[in-house]
C-alpha cells in the first residue's frame, strides 16, 4: 500500500516516549474511554518490533469474569481454596495419571508382543508385521527378543507408518556366523531406502518404502 493511499496530505504524529509513530486517527477522544485493557496475545512482527493484541472495556472484564469462572471450578474440584496450590496438584495428578497410562500401555504392548513372537513359525526366516505399536515402541522391544532362545536363523519385525516402513532384525547368537543383522539392515536400506543401524546380534531401520512381508522374506533369502 503506498503512503497516499493510507494517509492524507496532513498526518498526525503521536510521540510517546522515544517512538515517534503516524497515526491515521485515534478512535476514542480520551482513555477514559477505554477503561479496562488486557493484552491477550504478543507475537514479533519484524526484528525488534512487537505486536501486541488487546481487548477493552466490558469485552476485557467479560474475559476476566471467565477466568474467576474456571479458576472457581477448579479450585472446587481439587477442593483446595488457594488457586495456584489447586493447580499443582491438578498437574501433579495429571502427571501421576499419565504415568501409570504409560505403563499399563507398555505392559500391553509387551504381552501382545510376547504372544507375537510365540506365534512365529519355525521356518529359518522368521517375518511379521506389528500393528499395535508406532516406531519409537519398536526400538522399546528389542530387549524382549534378545532374551528369546528362538530357533529361527533371522526373525524380523516391521511397523508401518506414513506409507514409511520402519524394520527390526536379529540374529540369534548360534547363526551371527553366517548372518549380523546390522549387515542385513545395511542391505536393505540400500535397496528400500531409509537408514538405520545396530550390531550382529540385533538392529534397526526406518524410512524403508515399498516393502511388506513377502518382500522381506524373499529379499533375505536371498
């Protein structure tokens, strides 16, 4: 926008402090008018310039009549007057409830994953796809299949996600002289892409495209 297009021919200028800023009109004739003012949102425009957003006026005390509101409902449902005391332990039950959900999560995940590996077949090259759990539950389950006596020369697991695979192989101690699944990881990733890494006895991949479990097991017998 040019400055013709904004302004007149005559501009106000307001000086407040050090800023000296343009002013196209005020748009109450005193701050009586404004009464209350409560700044609700500060972001940066440019380098060293701020913005700030505020409401006024019955709009603001509205706002504020909220807040005792909810502060209320709060401070009666943890049945602690003091304000600031109700909401650490709103959050210090928050955070023990979130707790305990984790562990329970992570106990189901290891009895699935448990059952999962009981139900492999006994072919040398040991296949299967995880549905139950995301790529950061994956690498979680790593200790559970080492602690395995399995008689399968390569047992892999496979998570999709995002149509992006992520894969986790071993080799049982008995078979890592003529496999290392960080050497098969390496292989695959060469050929479906994605990265990863490990040691013979197990190792991990993400980022694969293209893959399922016939590919896998066809690609590592080969």
């Amino acid at each position: 926008m040019l400055f013709e297009e904004k302004y007149q021919d005559k501009v106000r200028v307001v000086s407040f402090h050090d800023s000296v800023e343009l002013c196209g009109g005020t748009h109450v004739k005193s701050t009586s008018e404004i009464g209350l003012l409560k700044i609700v949102k500060e972001t940066s425009v440019s380098s060293g310039i701020r913005r700030i957003e505020a409401i006024t006026s019955k709009v603001a005390f509205n706002f504020l009549n909220q807040i005792e509101s909810s502060s209320k409902k709060i401070t009666e449902f943890i049945k602690e007057r003091n304000f600031d005391l109700a909401v650490d332990k709103m959050i210090d039950n928050y955070s023990s409830t979130h707790k305990q959900l984790v562990e329970v999560k992570s106990s189901l995940i290891r009895h699935k994953f448990e059952s999962k590996i009981n139900s492999l077949t006994d072919d040398l090259i040991a296949v299967s796809g995880l549905d139950f759990v995301n790529v950061k539950d994956l690498k979680q389950l790593g200790p559970i299949l080492l602690n395995k006596n399995l008689d399968n020369e390569i047992i892999s697991f496979f998570v999709k996600d995002n149509n992006k695979y992520s894969i986790m192989i071993h080799v049982p101690k008995k078979y890592q002289t003529k496999y290392q699944a960080d050497i098969l990881v390496k292989i695959l990733t060469k050929k479906f892409g994605g990265g990863g890494g490990g040691n013979k006895s197990i190792a991990f991949a993400g980022g694969l495209s293209r893959i399922s479990e016939k590919i896998i097991i066809d690609f590592l017998k080969k």
